[in-house]
C-alpha cells in the first residue's frame, strides 16, 4: 500500500504508530476512527479476501487523506463478472465503493480538490457516507436520553398519555362513526375528520387517513368500523416512533421511504390549512427549502425518517434563544416552595394579610357609604315615626321615606364616579393611595343598584302601601293630617296625577329605560332584536338614554319641591345633596366641551391595518400633556356632533405626535374607517357622515377630529412598582404599546446622559416605530425611575395583528440591550407546539429565527408561541426572577382572563417573596 507524504521519515513513523493508537479506540465515534473500522474489517473478512483493493493515503500533519481507491487488475475481471451475475444489495457498490464510504470521513474538504481520481461516482459515494456518519451520531444522541425524544410532541388527537381516556375517547369515535356511516355501514373518507374529533382541520385529517390507507397498500374512499379502529389505534399509540412514522408517511405520498421538497411542500401546506395561516401557505415553498437546506446539506434532494426526527429532537435547540423566562438556576423552586404555608394558620393568616392589603381601598369606601345609608335611613325612619302621619299610613311611610332619602344620597354620589377630568387629577395626589380610583365604573354600578333598589322600596310604598291607606282612612285618622291636603281627602287618582305622582312616575319610566339599555345584554349587542327594536341595543342606545338622566335629575328637584307633609323649605332637602355634585359634572362637561374644541387634532397619517384595525397619527395639541396608559376621547363632527369614543393613546409621552389603534366593531368606528380613507373629493353620504360640511374638513380633504382628555386608566400608575406584568388580549394590547414606548425613551435618554456623542436613530416607520425618543420630556428624566423590568404578553387570534405594532417590537428587540423589556407573542389560532398540525410549522419557525432573526408570524425578532399561555408559569418565572418585590400586573382584555390572572396574584403572593398586585381594565 503505498503512501506519499513531503514530511520528514522520522516524523512518518510518529505519525502511524498515532494513527494506529486511533484506530484503537473504537468507543470514540467522533474520532478518526471511532466504531467505522471495526464494521469495515468485518466486512472485509466477509470477502475472504478475495476482493482486493489498493488504497492510497497521504499524510498531512495529524490529519489523513484519503487520495484514492481502486480495484486490483485481478479482481477488475472478478467485480465485473460478479456484477454482471446478481445485484448487489447495497445498490451495485463493491468493496471499492464500499470502502471509499467507509474512510470518506478521514477526507478533509480543502484537500479532496488535490486527489487527481475524484469523479463523479467518488463524490456520490462520499455524500451518501457523509450521511450515513450524521445518522449515526444522530442515532446516539436519541439513545442518549429517551426523555429527548419526547420534546417532539406530535400529538394528533389529544395531550393524555392514560390509556383510560384514549379508550374514552373511542367511545365518543365510535358513537360519531354511528350517525356518520351510511346505509351500508361504511365511513365515507370525507367524514373522517368529523369522527375523530378533527372536523376544524379536515385537510390535515384526511392526509392522516391517505397515509394509514397506503399502510395497507389500497386506496380507500371508505372504511368499516374495524378498519377506523385500527386507524384510531395508530392515531392514539403514545408511542414517538409511532406518531413519527404517521407523520413521515403523510409526507411521503409514493411510498419511497424519501420526503422530497415538493413533498415538504405538500405537508406545509395542509398544516398551514389547520391553523388558518393564509400567509404561511403562499410561503411554503420557501419554507420547504430550508428544511432541505438544514437537513440536506449533501444536497441528495430527499430526507430520510431520521433527518427528520433529528430536527425533531433538536428543536429547542434552535429556540433556546426566544426563551428568556427559562431559568437554570435552583432559586425558582427556592422561591416557590421555601415561602409555601405549611399549615391551616398559616394559610389563614396569609389570606387575610392578602384580603387586607388587595381590598382594604374598596372596603373602606363601601363601608363608609353603607354606613351613611344606614344612618340617613334610620334617621328618616324615626322621625317619620314620631308624626302624625304614622297614625295614618303606618311603617310603609317610614320605609318609603326612609328609602327616599337614601335615594337623595345616591342621586347625587353617582354623578362623581364620572367626573374623569375629577378623577384623573386626584389619582395625581396621594388621594390614590387610599381611594380605589380603577374601581370607579364598578362603584357607579354599585350605586345604581343601590338607586334601583330605593326606587322599589319608595315608589312601591307609596303606591301599593301608603295611597291606598291614605285614601281608606277613616274621617277621625285623616283628621290627624287633614292641614296637610288642604283639609281635603285625596282620591288615588288625585295622588297620581299631582305634582309629586307625575314627576315620580317619569322619572321611573326614564330610569327604567335607560338602566335596561345600559345592562350587558343591550350594551354590548349580545340580546338580537328584530327590526326596528335592534336599534335599542348597542353602544349608542346606551350613550343616548344615559342623557335621559338630564331630565330626571329636573324631575327630581321638581318633586323634592313639592312633597307631601312636608312645608318648610329647609326639610326639603333634595337640592342640598345633588346641587354641588351637579355643579361638578357641569363644570366637567362644560371643560370637555371647551377643551374638545381647543384640542382640534390634524390628522397626520391614516394606515389600515390586518384584523379590521386602522390606525391614526395625529398632531399632538400644544399644550396636551398625558402618561402612557392612559385614554382620549375621540368625536368626528362630520358623523355625529354628539358621540364621544374613548380610545387608548398608543404613542409616548416624549413622541411628538399622538397616535391611537382603533378596531371597527360599531358602526361609529366603521364609518370612521370610511370617512377617513375613502376618496373624499366628491359630495356624498356615508351613513351618518356627510362630506364637504363646511368647517368639518381640513386642507387635506380629511373630517376634522375633536379630542378630549387624556383620562386616567390603571396602567397609568406602572411608575408605581418594580417588575411590571402587562397582559393585552388583541387590541387590548395598545395601552402597553405606550408603556413600552415610554421605557424605551427613558433607555435612550439614559443612553445619551452616558455618551453625549451618540445620537438617538429614530425609526423610518412613522406608523409603528417609535420615533421622536429624544423628545422625552426633562421632568421624566429628572424623575428616579422605579420600574426595573417589564415583561409585555400579548395574545391574539389573528396573525396579522402583529402587524399593528411591528415597529415596536422590532425596535424593543434592536435598542433594548440591557434585557429591560420581554416581549411573548402568543398566537391562539395555531395548534399548541407538540400537536402534530404545529410541528413543521414549529420546525421553519426554528430555523427562520435561527438563520434570519425573523419570526415567520410577527414578522418581527420577537418569536411566537402557540396556542394559549401557561399562566401559572409565567407567575412563576416572574416570580422567581424578582423575589423580594412587587409586580404590578396590568391586564386589558375580556373579563374571563382578568378572574385567572386576579387568583394567580392572590396565590403566587403568597406562596413567594413577591407581591403581585392586579388591576383590570375591560374593552
């Protein structure tokens, strides 16, 4: 076997006997030898040695090159008469080939180009021995850990593991193949889906069901109930070997035992159908390629089953860097367990400490007011029962007179809780740190049940009680009281139609109507009325009948002015309560309707958005200053001169412009939408909008828009605590769009004390991007910042909602070094990672992020989860990663979450160092 090398002799020898020592040691098989030479030497001993081959390596340095391999003259006649007879197993190779796959390995790249015998076949050969060397590492790394395989999920029906509920779940199968099989007891291929509990991804179901049919060699258009069974079984086997075949076969549609791209392709595209990613299917073949890319880097055109269980198994591999939650220190469980209530007092005195420090605000309020009811109650009770009038008509008079002056109370309480212009002031003061102020609508409500209740008890008293023993006493009772009508018995009629019965029974009929517009089932459209009651449900019935207050509130000075058994005007006491808190609300409006006028905004820029969201740039108004978390107002005469829309600001405080995200879901929003992105050069009428009004339209040929506020919200008060939540269910996401804006100016501004030399970038996106950073005001840079850390989870249904603040994102990525701000995409339409109908798309997901930085949902660096959040976890992550703190969880979004995410608080409070303090706001 001859050699040739430029090395010394001396050093030759050095050389063998090393490469003698490697070839020794066959446990190493990631070294030159490793477990290849032993199988080679077996197979030559298989050949008798008969088959004889002459090799030449060349020495270079530690590394040895395999120059080339070729057949004796002798065996040249012997390998092509054997050729000529039977086949080859191995495809036609002999031991030349055979071992040229063999020692390819010890081939380095930059030296393969100087063997002068390479050609085409060699190449081949060592592409195909490439590959066999990665699967064989790819084989020991599964046999490494069996709990690695399980990372790959690939659920098709359902999360258990009990062999009990996968047999529950046949039952359910097999009642739906029952009513699905036709007269000859046969299910058709169609409604398969349907059957196993897929219907919402029939596509992907029925590439399951072409997949187990091709098992059995046919092509079914239906099946027997035996033969669902056995589909079931496969299906449900928990078995990842198992769930990995079904998915390698729908791949593999010709039965080859080799996935192609277009067949990758094929496969994308059915589980981008699942999961209604429109986006994702026209992109499917970009996709295919990189799988290829990754897995078929000898570029053969085909993978094989285990290529693609490596990608599988190595999946979070490729994602470890989207997961900042994912702690490797011990203190998570320290933090959780160490704190943990070990006994009954315990755990009672940790739920009245929490119960104290969550509710001690609101408690006291609704204590003091009960308390005030009870007394003005009483009060009025007893001193009704000392008149004369008592004799008369009894305890329906007390009680009704009692009630009354409740009702006095209420009338005048419920006007303050929607002062906002009252309320956003005081929540400046350190009134906030003793009056609930995000609890204002709840107590508005509150009250109004309140009012409804007094109303029951006064009216019905006196009109089912008091009346009727009025006008049935006898001469010598009425005496008692005769002064007081005038030395006349009134009838019942005559008590209904005067002065006090007229504007009491208005005033009933007018609360009557607007409290029913104003309960959930009318407000927010879900009670579906037949034309034409369908326009008494909805935002604007609400809006309109709320003014009807207007008139009762005259109705009711009118009948606190003439009231019976009473003469004095300083027992007429109605006016004293609601005369300040009625000066208040019009001095209120009266500043909204001035302001609303000084603060005219000129549009900037309109952008409609994915989702049936558009969004509005405005000039902000000199003078208009706001905190991030808070709301505007917004009204477009040109549609309706009375109607006031309130809508979280998006933009930050050092911005130079204003911006909110509105989603059309009322017709107001939908004719916004029309007004302000419709071609507006000619007359015409779209519902209530009517173009070219004079005043109405700025140069641009855009409605003018009135805006009033800003308005305190809950977020507003983010300032306040040291780790901030931020939870946003879809456009409940835009007031901690503003949050994240203004902590990353307040990281620039910080940036620019440090290097004066370095000047902020502002974005080029003058939608989305954040812009204007070094706008940030000086106060808030003289202002100490409490809030070290933020992490921002936002969930939505469509994966064009990312699109609405792409910018930021992708900018909070970029300029947000110091890992301040953590930001979870969480996309509820795809399956969760682990189904089967997710798992290629989990794959691309992987690899896109790891080659380009780019999530192939948001579109954005920030990478997205599926399916819904573990929110237990994200507590206790949160937790662990800031004990001995307090976290303000801020959510905005549909009240079922705000209830999970309230109970999570109370318990991670307790159970830890860190305090979790909730505040809600609805959409």
């Amino acid at each position: 076997m001859p050699m040739s090398s430029d090395s010394p002799m001396s050093s030759r020898s050095d050389r063998i006997s090393n490469l003698s020592r490697m070839l020794d040691d066959s446990n190493d098989v990631y070294g030159i030898g490793g477990a290849m030479l032993p199988m080679f030497l077996k197979d030559l001993q298989r050949n008798n040695d008969q088959d004889l081959v002459e090799v030449t390596l060349e020495l270079e340095d530690d590394n040895i090159i395999l120059c080339s391999v070729t057949p004796t003259e002798e065996n040249n006649n012997i390998n092509s008469h054997l050729l000529s007879q039977s086949p080859r197993v191995d495809g036609g190779l002999g031991s030349t080939s055979r071992l040229r796959r063999k020692f390819s390995w010890l081939t380095s790249s930059s030296s393969r180009a100087s063997c002068s015998s390479d050609n085409s076949a060699d190449r081949m050969d060592r592409l195909v021995a490439s590959r066999d060397i990665r699967k064989l590492k790819a084989k020991l790394i599964r046999d490494k850990s069996s709990a690695q395989r399980a990372l790959g999920g690939l659920r098709f029906i359902s999360k258990s593991t009990a062999a009990s509920d996968v047999s529950e779940m046949w039952k359910n199968v097999e009642s739906r193949f029952v009513c699905l099989a036709k007269d000859d007891g046969l299910l058709a291929r169609e409604d398969f889906a349907e059957c196993i509990g897929m219907s919402d991804s029939k596509e992907f179901a029925l590439g399951v069901f072409d997949a187990l049919a091709r098992r059995r060699q046919q092509t079914l258009g239906k099946i027997t109930k035996a033969e669902l069974y056995d589909f079931w079984l496969q299906i449900s086997d928990q078995s990842f070997d198992a769930r990995l075949q079904i998915f390698f076969d729908m791949a593999d549609s010709n039965e080859d035992g080799r996935i192609t791209r277009d067949e990758i392709q094929e496969l994308l595209v059915l589980s981008a159908s699942a999961n209604r990613l429109s986006k994702l299917k026209e992109q499917a073949e970009e996709y295919a390629s990189l799988i290829m890319e990754e897995l078929d880097p000898e570029n053969l055109g085909y993978i094989e089953l285990w290529q693609l269980e490596t990608l599988l198994l190595q999946r979070d591999a490729y994602m470890n860097y989207s997961r900042p939650l994912s702690i490797a220190s011990g203190g998570w469980s320290q933090n959780l367990n160490s704190l943990k209530p070990t006994s009954i007092f315990h755990r009672v005195t940790h739920f009245v400490k929490w119960a104290l420090l969550e509710h001690w605000q609101r408690s006291w309020i609704i204590l003091l007011w009960f308390l005030a009811m009870a007394c003005l109650f009483t009060w009025k009770f007893k001193q009704y029962r000392n008149k004369a009038a008592f004799h008369v008509m009894g305890y329906c008079l007390t009680t009704a007179k009692g009630a009354a002056e409740t009702l006095k109370l209420n009338m005048a309480l419920i006007l303050l809780p929607v002062c906002r212009n009252m309320l956003t002031f005081l929540r400046s003061t350190r009134a906030r740190l003793f009056i609930p102020f995000d609890e204002n609508i709840n107590f508005h409500k509150i009250i109004a049940i309140a009012i409804a209740i007094g109303i029951v008890l006064h009216a019905g008293n006196h009109m089912i009680c008091d009346f009727p023993r009025l006008v049935n006493s006898s001469e010598e009772s009425f005496a008692l009281i005769a002064s007081d009508f005038h030395n006349k018995k009134p009838t019942y009629m005559d008590l209904i139609l005067g002065v006090e019965g007229v504007t009491g029974i208005s005033m009933l009929i007018l609360m009557a109507f607007a409290f029913t517009l104003a309960s959930r089932y009318f407000r927010r459209n879900i009670l579906k009325l037949p034309a034409p009651f369908n326009r008494l449900t909805g935002f604007n019935a609400f809006w309109f009948s709320h003014h009807l207050f207007g008139l009762v509130y005259i109705l009711l000075l009118v009948h606190g002015s003439f009231l019976f058994l009473v003469h004095n005007w300083t027992q007429k006491t109605t006016w004293m309560y609601i005369s300040i808190p009625l000066l208040i609300y019009a001095a209120e409006r009266s500043l909204r309707t001035g302001r609303s006028e000084h603060y005219s905004a000129k549009i900037i820029k309109v952008s409609i958005l994915p989702g049936d969201v558009f969004s509005i740039i405005m000039s902000k108004p000199n003078g208009f200053k706001y905190r991030s978390g808070q709301y505007i107002f917004l009204q477009c005469p040109s549609i309706s001169p009375f109607e006031w829309h309130p809508f979280s600001i998006t933009s930050s405080p050092g911005d130079d412009y204003l911006s909110v995200h509105i989603r059309t879901v009322g017709d107001w929003t939908q004719e916004l939408k029309q007004v302000l992105t419709d071609d507006n050069g000619s007359r015409c009428t779209i519902g209530r909008a009517k173009f070219k009004k004079l005043g109405e339209m700025d140069s641009k040929g855009l409605p003018r828009l009135l805006l009033d506020g800003p308005y305190g919200a809950p977020a507003q008060d983010y300032r306040n605590y040291d780790v901030l939540l931020l939870v946003g269910l879809g456009i409940g996401a835009t007031p901690f769009i503003s949050i994240l804006r203004d902590l990353l100016n307040n990281n620039r501004a910080l940036e620019d004390q440090t290097d004066s030399n370095t000047e902020t970038s502002i974005s080029g996106d003058s939608l989305t991007s954040i812009g204007s950073s070094s706008m940030a005001s000086t106060t808030d840079k003289k202002k100490p910042k409490k809030t070290t850390s933020a992490n921002f989870y936002w969930v939505t249904r469509e994966p064009g909602s990312f699109e609405w603040f792409k910018g930021v994102m992708n900018e909070v990525a970029e300029m947000d070094h110091k890992g301040q701000i953590e930001m979870h995409n969480y996309l509820t339409s795809v399956y969760e990672e682990g189904d089967a109908r997710s798992t290629l798309i989990t794959m691309v997901q992987a690899l896109t992020h790891a080659k380009h930085g780019v999530d192939i949902l948001s579109g954005t660096r920030v990478r997205t989860h599926f399916a819904r959040p573990n929110w237990r976890e994200v507590f206790s992550k949160v937790a662990s990663k800031n004990p001995n703190t307090t976290v303000g969880v801020f959510y905005c979004g549909m009240p079922v979450l705000a209830k999970e995410l309230k109970k999570l608080s109370y318990e991670m409070s307790s159970k830890t160092s860190t305090r979790f303090e909730f505040h809600k706001e609805y959409f």
